[in-house]
C-alpha cells in the first residue's frame, strides 16, 4: 500500500482515482483488522477484488506519459531552437517524475526559444550593417567586437550550435547589440 501511494501512478492519478483506492483499502484493512468484523471469505475476496480493481484504475502513469508526450509534441515545434537545445529540453521532460515537472521544462523551452528567436533577429541584419558607412568608418575595435560578437551569436543559433541556456543566450544578444550601438563610423 505505501508503495503504492508513493508511485507515480498514484500521485499523478486523478484525484476520484486515488480516493477509490484509500477507499478500498481502507475496508480491507477493517476486514482484515484484529478487531474487525469476523468477514466470510466471499467478503475477503470482493474487498481483495475490490484493491484490485481500484489499483488498476489509477491513471498517474498514463497522465504523466501524456503530458510528457505533448510537451514534447511542443518542443518539436519550437522551431528557434537547435539540436543540442532540443535534445537538452526533451531530455529535461522525459527526467520529470510528475506533471509539474513536464510543465516547467516546457516553459523553460519555450522562454529559450524566444530568446533565441530574438538573437536570431539580432543577426538577422548583419549584412546590411557590414555595408552601413556607420560600420564601414567604424574604428577597426569596434568593427573587430561587432563581428565577433555576431560570430559568437551565429554559433549558438546554428542548427548544430552548442546546448546555450537562457542566460547565455541573453548574454549574446547583449553583446550584439552593444558592440552594433558602440560602432562610430556615423
């Protein structure tokens, strides 16, 4: 019984389920209580059936396999991230032992996706700002920073870049943008 309650399949079960089974353990515990009703053994049996039954209609397992199954579902359509950032989230929801869990490594994914999104944005114009008079007449510092830190971005964005956290990602849009707003050229 404390086994059972302590797994998965009871702690995630929908609460109607759980409370069936206490239920149903509860009277075969009174069957089978030193004080207890002197039961005959059809008694003993419908309550035994009665677990049975009950324990079988606990459904944590299969809400948990669920939510994990779409929150992975939405991983694969965060279409922001990389390879190594979706095995890395994907990883994070199958570790999960309860829903709460599922939901905060999707949340967690789909915040890192928009912050990638936002880097990829920060890149996005690279070019045009290369060709700019505002780049061009930049000091050679300045251009060398700005460059650098828009290879830095383009590793992370790249479909085979690095596992990059929130943090990081943020870290490296920042550096875009400051080194782009640090050039002098204008």
């Amino acid at each position: 019984v404390d086994a059972t309650k302590a797994s998965v399949n009871y702690t995630n079960a929908d609460e109607e389920a759980q409370k069936a089974y206490d239920a149903a353990v509860e009277a075969a515990n009174a069957i089978v209580a030193k004080e207890g009703a002197n039961a005959d053994s059809a008694a003993v049996q419908a309550a035994l059936e009665e677990v049975k039954a009950a324990k079988a209609a606990l459904n944590g397992d299969s809400k948990l396999t669920n939510a994990k199954q779409a929150a992975q579902d939405t991983i694969d359509k965060l279409n922001n991230l990389n390879e190594a950032q979706k095995a890395a989230a994907k990883a994070a929801v199958d570790n999960a032992t309860d829903a709460a869990g599922v939901t905060a490594a999707s949340d967690k994914a789909t915040a890192l996706d928009g912050n990638m999104g936002d880097l990829k944005e920060s890149v996005a114009d690279v070019d045009a700002t290369k060709a700019s008079v505002n780049y061009t007449n930049a000091d050679e510092a300045a251009q060398k920073a700005y460059d650098a830190a828009v290879e830095a971005a383009n590793a992370i964005v790249a479909k085979e870049g690095a596992n990059a956290d929130s943090a990081a990602v943020e870290a490296a849009l920042e550096q875009v943008k400051e080194t782009k707003a640090a050039l002098n050229g204008d």
